[in-house]
C-alpha cells in the first residue's frame, strides 16, 4: 500500500533511531568471498549412494506421455505450492498448481480447531478442481502436504505422539515404525496424503528453537530411526501399499546443518568445513533415501553463507548426482526468497539449482508469474524445469494418486473413529513411558504408591496446552483450550485415574495449597509452547519464579516433592534440581498424560536416556558428547533406574547470565520492551516527555496498577507516538514465518483525522497502513480492542524488514485518544487485517 505523504513525513528525514542511539552498532556485513568459496560442495568427496527405488519403466512412460502432452503453463503450476489460506479450488485448476499445503496456522475455514470433516471435504474439494478438464491438457492431481510431526497434530481428536526429543530419549526404532503407520493412517482418515516429516536435524546448539524436533546431539538417533519411520509412513518399496492405501509420502528435513547454525539461531548459518558438514549432518539422509522417502526439504539456513534453498552443489550435485536421489526436492516456507538476488515472488535461481517445488504459501500467485516468464524467454532452462516437473510426476504416479479418485473415497478416507482410536492412544502413551528420564532419585522415593494422598500441582499439571508444546492444533501451539483435546488426558488425569484405581486420593491445587498435608506432592512446569525461532533462546536457563517458589515452599512443610519438567530441550534447571527430591524429564509428552502416571506409580521402569546433554550452567549452550572438555551436568545418554542410587549433591545455583526479555515484546507491563523507547511528539522532534501541546502520555491501569499508557493526541499539529529500537531489527525470518504486530488497546476517543499505524527503516524508509475507519469502530464501545496486522503487510507497504528501527509507530494530525495495554511480535492469537 502507497503511504500518504502525511505518513510519510510521521517519521521524518531523520532516522529515529539516529537521534535516539547515535553510535548504534551497524549490522554484519555479507559473508565474505572466502566464505562463499567454502560453501562449494565436492560431491566426489560424499559417500556414494546406489537408487534403492529401480526404476519401474511403465511408471517412466507414463511420466515421459504426460510431459510431452502439458502445457509451459500446467508445468509451472506442478512446480508450485499454495497455502490453503492464500488459494482456493478454483486457482489450482486456473493455475494448474501441483501441491497445497497447511501451514501450521493455515485450517480449512480458516479455524484452528476445524473438525475433521471440514478437512476431508477441504481435500475433496482440491482434488476434484485438479481433476477438472483443460481441454485436451491431461488432469493431474493435486497432492496436500502438512506438518504431521508428532502425530496428524493439526487436527482436533488426532493422537498426538511426544515429539521427536522424546522419542530420541526412547532409543526404540521399533516404536518409532508403529507411529509412523499410525501417523498416516490418522492422516488418510482426513483425505491427506504427504507429511513434513521426519525431522532428521542433528541438533548441535540448545538454544535453537527448533531443539524439540531433533532426536539428538549426534547422527546416531536419527540414522536409526530415518529407515523405520518413514517404512511406518510411506509403507517398504516393492509392497502393493507402497505410498498407498494405509500409507502416504514421507519428507526427509530439512537438508542440510539446519541443527547447526551458528549461536543455535533458526534459518541461520552453518559456519564449518564441508567434512563436518557432511559426517555430523548428513548420515540419517542415507538410510532415509534407503527406505524410499521421496520428497527432502530444503533447509531454510545456510552454509559458509550461501542459502540451501540456492545451493546448487548440494541439491544437485550430492542428494541427486551423488546420492541418485530421483524423487522431488520441495521448499520451506518462502524459503527461496532468501536466495541472493531473489524474492518471495521471483528465483528461478532455486529451480536452477536444483529445487523442484517452491514452497510459496501466500506468494504462489505473482510467483506463477514470474516463473512462467522465466520459462517462456529461456532465463529459467526448460530442460531444468521438465527436470523438476519429471520427479514431482514420478512421486505423484508412483502414489497411484491418478487413479486414487477423490480423498474421501480412499482406503481410511472419513474413518473418524481411527482419529484417536484406543490402538493409536495406547501406543502413544507407551511412547511416553519410553521417553521419560529420570535425573534425581533421592532417598529412592520413585516409584510413589497409588494409594497414598497425593497432590498435584505446577501449571503444567493439568494443561495440555504445555504438554503438547509447539505444532498442535496452530503453529506455536498456544491458543487452545481443553476442549480441543477430546481424545487427549492430562499429567493430572492420568495420576487422578491412577490413584482413584489403587484406592488413594489425589487432590489437584494450582497454587499448591492443602488443607490435608500430602504423602507426596507432583509438580509439574516447564517450557510454553513455541515453534521455530519464536523459540529461540539467549541461554538455556530456565526462570520460573511460580514455580521454583511452590517447590520451596513444599520443601519448607516437609511434603517430599517429585518435579516434571516438560520441555523441548535440556536446561539448567539447578533450583529445581535441589529443591526437588526426585526430578523427571518429560519432555513435551503429547495426549497421552497417563503414561507419565504409569511410570511414577512404578507400573513400569524408567527407559528413557539423555538424547541431549543437560547442561551444568545456563550459559552452557552447546554441550555435545565427544567435545574437548566435554563437563555436562549430565552426560548423553544418562538416565537411572528404580534400582539405581538417585541422590544428588547439592549444586550452584548462581546463573551464568541474567535472562534476557523477550525481543517480540515492543511495549508491556506499562513501559516498552527491553532496548526500546516510547518517543513522543512532532516528527523529527521526539523526545520520552515532549509535554502535552501535541501529545500526552500517563500511566494507566488495565488489569495491574500502571499496566497500560493513555496517549492523547490534542489534535493541535502532526504527531506521532513511536517505539524506537536501540539497534535495528532484523525481522526477515519473522515475516516469512507469518507473524504480526498485534496490538491491544482501548479506544477512549475516536479519531477526527486520518490515522497511519507504521513500520520504519531509517531515513525515507517507511510504509503502513491507515487504521482510522477501525479506529472509529472500536471507539463505539468501551471494551478492549485487539488488533493484528501481519507483517507481511507492512513488507508490501515498502518496509526494509531487514532494518526495523521503529518497529511502531502511530501517526495523525487529528485527535486521538487511545489507551495501548500491549504491543508484541507474534504469532496471532485471532484473526488479522487483511494486506491491501
């Protein structure tokens, strides 16, 4: 959107941030050419790999007649992915698209909780518009991918599994075979047909915030379990149900070091030879391509500086020259648009280099354009793009999807009574009895007895919002209520179950009061839930003053305590180690709570071993087992027993670092975030108190005294109020990852002028959207108003998002009269404002 020029003068000539923080520190320069050297794979130097799949010459013609018989137009549309909150039936048959995918906010209706018919009839629908004829063009049919990473986890009722952390813990290939079956037979019931997974990252840094996804520190977990769970998903080659029936298409990801960026940062750097590259990071890919898998995502980070989603030596020369991958390379989510010299919209340099479907979720539509041009004057080889529309074809053929007819048809298709079923629930909740660890023991008070009183407290007791973590239901996996979870049973419903049948009483207190002392009180706490680098981390110390205060304070009353910690990594966690007599790592266990029950009332023993080293100190961020001076709190691999002696010496409880606050809280608790200012007044004029001729601003109270700021714009001259960064932000990954500045606030006066809500990025550098029509609408009632606005608007609008200096800004001429509660960068708890 075009910013009026009263907008644009809002900010300025003169960078904010300029006049707040003139020696700022500059942003890193671009990877040197030296770096981009060492990012050039020798694929002569990486192991050779033989095809497992023999090419099956029918399914090789039928490939070959359906290429020579499609249009440039349908072959830029296979190449293509749509999210289904940015395309509809109608565009895949117009645009002959290949492949829709959910992403994990993306739901049919647009409701994170839709049921699970709506997904099916939303499968249906896709399906029968790429069906539909083009004339003479031959129909192909569209293939639906989704994130199913710890069971079918977008869809109400589905099992949801531990995530792959914990299964690492298990150390069973054998279980993890049965949920990949179980996981695509929970998929086809809802008409989909090809999961995201599995992760096979190696996760080297902790404080990534994608930790919970990897099995493990090391190859050795992922290349055990690579073969077996995809053999669970797409089924073992030469079977009939290869891809088919109870099975689906299984994607290996994401290729390659995405574990291994620099400072554990998501979609960053991996900054190493090309040996470490290759013997720490690529091992599970082997046994992944022997079982068959047949698509691989690319990662969204880097090597020595260069994008995967752009690397040619690696896309092309190893997994398909080297390793005689002949499957399809499929992106991450806009991923390409952060090749050199691209855009979200516009890279024939990543098909060129060896990709063969643009993940483009909302982007998909100018992209279709571009490409197409690209194909029509030559600058995109034809040669390469048959390539990529050759193996996407293949997949699609040997997944017998031309003749599967529409999902709700299929073998499973509408079976709602296997979302969930007592088989796949009973399987989960023996995952989570595999996965538990146990670190503290003391005095052997593991296992309890059921038929004691016990109380159970901690906030993550009886939420299963926390104990499904990230992934579940939307992409962060916050938002959802216990209603969401039909098939589910918490921590607190597992133990209440277990101890009702024993004869003994179990009584459940969110703040750990009793009025009859306890046997033996069950904390359980831990991590919120988060996905991808909403969860990355400037240390792996864990702060919970709640918490660690109820555990005190048990302590304190001579209530023997047993802590659960529930998590998507290894922490430093001493308070609670000390405070605690016994201590469980659980994980992010998923549904099934009552496999936690089952090991505390000792129906079964601990199995579980540290897949992560647990770090003596928090700024310990990456441990990992075969270091020099390898000195964890607890080394890879350790886990006792009932049998073994638990106690545990008393440790230092002294951070290493002070925590750090969250960098997507701009304005909070009544003031702005850590680095930021609140500036007020006229445009090039700001100041922190520019007295009341323009704009005021006071305290005031929402839900806690000084909670919230009143700001009252006189209407006496152009005025703005702005939050300015310290340092400029980079929020690339952020707006590519679907965030957005959502605001809470309440309305006390409507504007009498137009109203811009912006976004700067130094000198002339600006672009937002005008809010005074909602403005108007919201002072009609004195309620409490939320709004969103993606970040990717702000991006259309002509923000640098590389550079966000003022990350808010509000600017009218008028009056205004508006009290701001909160101001954050997140992922949307509710419906946004549509770009323009």
């Amino acid at each position: 959107m075009s910013l009026s020029r009263a907008a644009v003068l809002a900010l300025g000539a003169t960078s904010l941030v300029a006049l707040l923080a003139p020696n700022f520190i500059e942003r890193a320069a671009a990877q040197t050419a030296d770096a981009a050297m060492n990012a050039l794979a020798t694929p002569e130097n990486w192991p050779a790999r033989a095809a497992t799949v023999v090419a099956d010459p029918a399914v090789e013609r039928r490939v070959d007649a359906l290429l020579a018989a499609m249009s440039i137009e349908q072959k830029v549309g296979q190449i293509i992915q749509a999210d289904i909150a940015s395309v509809t039936p109608d565009d895949v048959y117009r645009y002959h698209l290949g492949s829709v995918l959910n992403g994990g906010n993306s739901d049919p209706g647009g409701r994170y909780n839709a049921p699970a018919k709506d997904w099916l009839a939303a499968a249906d629908a896709f399906y029968a518009a790429s069906m539909k004829r083009h004339g003479k063009l031959p129909r192909i049919p569209v293939i639906w991918g989704s994130d199913a990473v710890h069971g079918h986890n977008n869809v109400v009722g589905a099992t949801l599994f531990p995530h792959n952390i914990g299964l690492g813990a298990a150390r069973n290939p054998d279980l993890i075979r049965r949920i990949g079956a179980a996981t695509a037979i929970e998929m086809r019931v809802t008409g989909l047909d090809w999961t995201f997974a599995p992760t096979l990252a190696v996760v080297r840094d902790d404080r990534w915030g994608r930790t919970y996804e990897g099995f493990g520190e090391t190859p050795e977990i992922a290349t055990s379990y690579a073969a077996p769970l995809i053999e669970g998903l797409q089924g073992r080659i030469g079977d009939k149900d290869w891809l088919r029936g109870p099975h689906i298409v299984a994607t290996a990801k994401h290729f390659l070091g995405d574990g291994g960026t620099s400072g554990g940062k998501d979609q960053g750097d991996a900054v190493m030879p090309e040996a470490q590259l290759r013997d720490l990071f690529s091992p599970p890919y082997l046994p992944a391509l022997d079982a068959g898998v047949q698509s691989v995502m690319i990662s969204f980070s880097s090597w020595n500086g260069v994008k995967m989603h752009g690397h040619q030596s690696l896309m092309t020369g190893v997994m398909k020259d080297r390793w005689n991958f002949d499957g399809f390379l499929v992106g991450d989510w806009n991923g390409h648009g952060q090749v050199a010299g691209c855009t979200a919209t516009d890279c024939p340099q990543s098909v060129i280099a060896g990709l063969d479907m643009y993940m483009a979720p909302d982007s998909w539509k100018d992209l279709y354009r571009t490409t197409l041009a690209h194909a029509r004057g030559g600058s995109l080889p034809m040669a390469q793009l048959d390539d990529a529309v050759r193996r996407i074809l293949r997949v699609k053929v040997r997944a017998g999807l031309f003749e599967a007819g529409k999902p709700s048809s299929r073998p499973y298709g509408g079976r709602f009574e296997l979302l969930g079923s007592k088989e796949h629930r009973a399987l989960a909740r023996e995952a989570v009895r595999e996965s538990l660890v146990l670190l503290k023991n003391a005095g052997g008070l593991l296992p309890l007895k059921a038929g004691g009183h016990i109380l159970v407290t901690g906030d993550g007791a009886n939420n299963l919002t926390k104990q499904t973590g990230g992934w579940t239901l939307s992409w962060q996996g916050t938002g959802t209520k216990r209603s969401d979870f039909p098939n589910a049973q918490s921590i607190w419903e597992g133990i209440d179950a277990a101890v009702k049948a024993a004869g003994g009483t179990a009584t459940l207190s969110a703040d750990g009061r009793y009025s009859r002392k306890p046997d033996v009180a069950i904390v359980v706490f831990g991590e919120d839930p988060y996905a991808e680098f909403q969860g990355d981390r400037p240390d792996v110390g864990y702060d919970d003053t709640k918490n660690l205060a109820l555990l005190r304070s048990l302590k304190a009353a001579g209530v023997p305590t047993v802590a659960v910690f529930l998590s998507g990594r290894a922490m430093w966690v001493n308070p609670f180690l000390n405070t605690s007599d016994a201590f469980v790592a659980a994980w992010l266990p998923g549904s099934e709570g009552g496999g936690v029950a089952d090991i505390l009332f000792g129906k079964a023993d601990f199995r579980g071993k540290l897949p992560y080293s647990w770090p003596r100190s928090s700024d310990q961020t990456a441990v990992n087992v075969g270091d020099a001076n390898y000195d964890p709190l607890f080394a890879y691999g350790f886990g006792l027993t009932f049998a073994d002696k638990g106690d545990l010496a008393p440790l230092p409880e002294a951070r290493a670092s002070a925590a750090i606050a969250d960098p997507g809280v701009l304005f909070t608790a009544g003031k702005p975030g850590s680095g930021r200012r609140l500036l007020l007044g006229a445009p090039g004029a700001l100041s922190t108190n520019p007295g009341p001729q323009l704009i005021e601003a006071r305290p005031a109270d929402r839900t806690a005294q000084e909670d919230s700021v009143r700001l009252r714009w006189t209407g006496a001259g152009h005025a703005v109020a702005t939050i300015a960064q310290e340092t400029p932000a980079d929020l690339t990954r952020q707006t590519n990852g679907d965030l957005a500045l959502e605001l809470e606030m309440k309305v006390n006066a409507a504007p009498s002028a137009d109203v811009s809500l912006l976004m700067g990025c130094g000198a002339n550098c600006a672009g937002g959207i005008p809010v005074r029509s909602l403005l108007t609408e919201a002072a009609k009632s004195d309620k409490w108003t939320r709004i969103a606005v993606p970040l990717r608007c702000f991006e259309k609008a002509g923000v640098d998002m590389a550079r966000v200096e003022t990350p808010l800004t509000l600017a009218t001429a008028g009056s205004l009269d508006i009290t701001l509660s909160s101001a954050r960068i997140v992922s949307p708890s509710g419906p946004q404002l549509a770009c323009k």
